[in-house]
C-alpha cells in the first residue's frame, strides 16, 4: 500500500505539472493533439515529478525560497533537457519559461499555492485562489488569436476544454492528497534509473540540437544544487511534503471550478468584444524579470540564513 500511495503520489503530481505546464498554457486543443501524446506528456511529467518531489524530500524543503530552486530544477529540465527553449533567446529563456512559468506558476501557484488553500481554514480559500488563476487564464487565452500558429477557439470549445481538464486536475488533487499520508520516500535504484534516462536524453537529444546546453545547463543547475544544499544544511528534518496530510472537505475541490467559470467569462467577454489584446506580452514583461529576480532572492535568502546558523 505504501508504494501505491508514493506511486499514486507521482502521477498526481506529474499531472497537476502537466496541467498548469501544458493545458493552461496552450488553452485549448491544438491540431494534432491526441489522447495518446497527452498520456506520454503526462508520463513525461510524472518523471520530472518524481525529480521535484525527491528534491524536495532530500533537501528537506521547507519554505518557499528552497521551493522555488526545486521548482526551477523542474523548470530548466523541462526546458533545458527535454525541449531546448531554454537556449534559443538568451538570456531571457533562461527565465521564460523555466522560471518564469514552471517554477513561478506551476510550482509556486499549483502544486503549493492551490494545494495550501485546500487545507487552510479559511473556508474561502480555494475559490479566491481559483478564481484569481482562472481570470488570469481567460486573459492568457485569448493571446493566442494573434498567433500564426494559434487559431481562435469558440466560446463552447474553450468552455469545454477547460472543464474536462480542470475536472481530471481536481482527482489528481484529491489523490496528491490521498496519497500524502504516506510518508514519501525515493530509493537509489529509482533515483539512479530516471538520473540515468535524463542523462541519456540529454546527451543524445539536448546536446545534438543545442551544443550550447553542455555550458550553461550545468551552471544553471548547480546553482541549484548550490542553494538547496545550503538549505539542507540549515534545516531540520522533513519537508513541506509533511504539510499536505491532513484531510480536505470534498466540497473544497468543487471550489476548484472556479478556474473555468472565471476564465470562461473573461473569454467569452472578449470574445463578443473582439478584443485583440496581445496579453501574453503582459505576462512575459512581468514574469520573465520577476523569475530572475526571485532565483536571485531564492539563493540570497537561503546563503543569509546558512551563514547565520554557522556563526552560532
């Protein structure tokens, strides 16, 4: 039962990833989607999500700083190794999308923002973060007229879409959950596997189309390494995997529906406006800067704090 509870653990984890990563981020079904390269995506995920959630374990992440380098580890693999966006419009890639998305919206919103809400007392926790993200997803949604390769989805369309997927993200909620009960745990074998097939991928895939990831990959990931074995060594055991154990109300995932009905109304207002905003340039202007900037604060933070605690 325990390795189910870690197994199940993962796949809840790599599909919220892919949620926040994937489906929002394209907001909508693009030509040539399937359900077959949505399950290899997601399994894709579940492997970076084993990656993250290790991290996490290991380095005993407990504050939000340490949570933000695991999440660009997450971030810059996702980009860095598996696609190669990280590479092609330095040195801005190096923030969008890998912190600028996946270690800020993904990480930061998603996997902790959202899951804190479900078990905070606050009774209206999860609907205001709910709405807040599904407003913002409405306006990033419609960024995507403007786009050679975008195309511009019905009201109906966009309606469906996002109530499927935000159905299928409210189980991997419930079943992160469930499965947080368990204490997680990575043995050496499963860590030295997915290492071995990342290394693999990167060598032969990565570094064929962009030599320049044999350079700045490791420096970006050792900064990593860097700061949370500083926070490793500055904090007690556990981590904020032992936050999530408590048990959540069914009735607070429903609040979860507030994604689609908010962003289903900012669509479909500038859908009967037919508004052209180019509102990705909003996002980038803001996040991309911002990614850096909170890395920089990550490492600053963590170093001040180590150093504090060896002066004692």
């Amino acid at each position: 039962m325990k390795n189910l509870r870690i197994f199940t653990q993962i796949l809840a984890t790599g599909f919220i990833f892919f949620f926040y990563s994937e489906q929002l981020f394209w907001s909508r079904v693009r030509p040539g989607d399937s359900i077959s390269e949505w399950l290899s995506t997601w399994v894709a995920y579940s492997l970076m999500a084993f990656i993250f959630l290790s991290l996490v374990k290991y380095f005993r992440v407990r504050n939000i700083w340490a949570l933000f380098l695991a999440g660009a580890a997450f971030g810059w693999i996702a980009e860095g190794v598996v696609v190669q966006t990280t590479y092609e419009s330095l040195p801005l890639s190096i923030s969008f999308t890998g912190l600028a998305w996946h270690a800020l919206i993904t990480v930061w919103v998603g996997w902790y923002a959202v899951r804190k809400s479900l078990h905070s007392p606050d009774p209206f926790a999860t609907l205001k973060i709910s709405a807040a993200i599904g407003l913002c997803y409405g306006f990033w949604a419609i960024s995507w007229w403007g786009e050679p390769d975008g195309g511009v989805s019905t009201i109906l369309e966009f309606a469906t879409f996002s109530l499927v997927v935000t159905i299928l993200v409210i189980f991997a909620y419930r079943l992160s959950d469930w499965s947080s009960t368990t204490t997680y745990t990575a043995n050496r074998w499963s860590i030295g596997i997915t290492g071995g097939l990342v290394m693999l991928y990167f060598s032969f895939v990565t570094l064929p189309a962009q030599p320049l990831a044999a350079i700045i990959l490791p420096i970006l990931l050792g900064l990593v390494y860097l700061g949370l074995r500083w926070n490793r060594q500055s904090e007690p055991e556990g981590s904020l995997l032992d936050s999530f154990n408590s048990v959540v109300p069914a009735w607070k995932y429903t609040c979860l529906l507030a994604i689609p009905v908010c962003a289903v109304a900012v669509y479909s207002l500038a859908t009967i406006l037919n508004l052209q905003w180019r509102t990705n340039w909003v996002l980038y202007l803001v996040t991309t800067p911002l990614g850096f900037i909170l890395f920089g604060m990550s490492l600053y933070k963590i170093w001040r704090k180590n150093t504090k605690l060896a002066s004692y």
